[in-house]
C-alpha cells in the first residue's frame, strides 16, 4: 500500500537540512531502485523551485509499504529526523486516484 509522509521543518533548519542532505537522498534512491517511490521532495518556503536562503518549510514522500508500522519506521530513521531538520512528521495511508 501506499503511504505519504508529510514533515515540516523546523525553522532555522537550512544548514542541518543540507548537512544531511547526501544520507536522505540515499534512502529515497534506494526506494526508487526498489520500485517503491511515487514522489519525493520538499516544500520551499518562498514561491521558487530554488528559494534560496529562505529555504524549506517542509518534505513530502509517497511511497509504498508492507503497511503503516513499516511506513512510520522507516520515516523514523530519516537522516533528517536525526539530523534536527524536521519538527513533525505525520504518516499516512493513500490512495492514488489520478493520474491512473
């Protein structure tokens, strides 16, 4: 099944955000060779594809999973968790309608 993990930053997060950087991507590649990744990415904080010293406010995931506990563990040890980058993250079962 498919789940979305939705994070949001903490403010001031940009340099621990690309300190970790490397060891996120790594995880999220590691899905997409498995074939288990929809989508990835973060949420600027400005309207701009590169905002800058604004930075982020947040990530978005979906991708699929054994089920929810697997979905929760594996956004539990993102590198970003440990790093301080992210204050809340919420995961979640979904369901992808469109496109089919």
């Amino acid at each position: 099944m498919l789940y979305v993990i939705i994070a949001r930053d903490h403010t001031e997060s940009l340099t621990a955000r690309r300190g970790a950087r490397p060891a996120h991507l790594e995880r999220l590649q590691a899905l997409q060779a498995e074939g288990r990744l929809v989508l990835a990415g973060p949420h600027p904080v400005v309207d701009a594809a590169d905002p800058g010293e604004a930075g982020f406010s947040g990530s978005l995931v979906v991708a699929e999973f054994a089920d929810l506990a697997a979905a929760q563990a594996w956004a539990d040890q993102d590198p970003y968790v440990s790093a301080g980058v992210y204050q809340q993250v919420e995961v979640k079962p979904f369901v992808k309608v469109l496109p089919a």
